[in-house]
C-alpha cells in the first residue's frame, strides 16, 4: 500500500495498532487503519432434471481451460443468495432456483471463503460468454476430476455425491484447506 485513500498521504506504517493482535496498514497523517480481510466467493452447484451438474470450461485465467463450477466474488452491499444468481446468471444466462447452502470451503492461505448453494434449473436455456466457453451437464459418474479448476470445486462435487450415497449426514459441510 503505497497511499492513503482516505487522505492521500504516503506515509503508511505496517504496524500492530493499539487494542490489535495483527499487523495493519495505517496512516499516520490521518491515523486511518486498513483493514484486509478475506473475500467470498459465491456460486452454485446446479442440477438438471437428469440430476447431472453444470460445469462450465473457463475462457479466463486462472485456470484458463478447466471445468470450474459458476461462481465468483461477492460484491459490496450484495446478499450472497443474490450474487451467487447473479454470477450464474453471468457466466451462463441460465435462470436457477437456490435450494440451500451446500458448502461452505475456507481457504486461509488463499484469503478466500467459499459458499455455495445447490439449485435447479429452471428451464433449459444457456449461453455461452467470454468466461465461459463450454458449458456441459456431467453425471456424477462422469465428473471430469483431473481437470477441474480449483480443489474448492472438487470438495463440493464430492459432498453432493456422499450426500446422494449417505442421505443421513449432515446436509451442510463445512471445510478448511491450505489450498
Ligand atoms: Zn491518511
């Protein structure tokens, strides 16, 4: 961090902030501290009325090629219901209907926490975008593992199918990678 963007000074400190236990960007013209804390990241888990799932090849990088779930950051002052419609919407033009959070996936080293809802299709309607250049409906049998984007995408497939195999757990998971 090299200015202040409340008041525009260059002496910014990196320092432990009385009342803290971490190190913090702090203006010592103004005093502003800035905090950096992790950013979510929302999408979806979408069935078809084959009970397949969407999977989506990126057109971007990173990952650029790889099968990735529809999902993407939640913007400021958005519900996460919302963005996580919204990023669909985006990267497929397909219209879902949420049916509950299925994950919620923390990676600490990568400042990223993950939730992501399961929904359903709500008629059979796609398109391709700039960020998605392939979009196909894989069955559970047929998940293209070795070429998915992020290992997040893969813990929430494999809960989807343990959840389908052991309907008694807990419908929720909740995990933490280092990446
Ligand atoms: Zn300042």
């Amino acid at each position: 961090m090299n200015f202040c963007s409340n008041c525009g000074s260059s002496h910014i400190d990196f320092i432990v902030p009385s009342g803290d236990e971490r190190k913090r960007f702090v203006c010592s013209q103004c005093q502003t501290i800035f905090y950096d804390n992790p950013r979510m990241i929302v999408g979806c888990i979408i069935e078809n009325d084959d009970q397949e799932i969407m999977l989506c090849r990126r057109g971007i990088e990173p990952r650029l090629g790889f099968w990735n779930l529809p999902c993407g950051f939640l913007e400021n002052d958005e519900k996460i219901e919302d963005g996580a419609l919204r990023e669909v919407k985006e990267e497929t033009g397909a219209e879902v209907k949420l049916e509950g959070l299925h994950i919620v996936y923390n990676l600490p080293k990568a400042q990223q926490v993950y939730l992501i809802f399961k929904a359903k299709m709500q008629s059979d309607y796609i398109k391709l975008t700039p960020e998605s250049t392939e979009i196909t409906f894989f069955s559970l049998k047929e998940i293209p593992w070795e070429e998915l984007a992020f290992s997040s995408n893969a813990f929430a497939i494999k809960h989807l199918i343990d959840l389908k195999e052991n309907p008694k757990l807990n419908s929720l998971s909740i995990g933490s990678f280092p990446f």
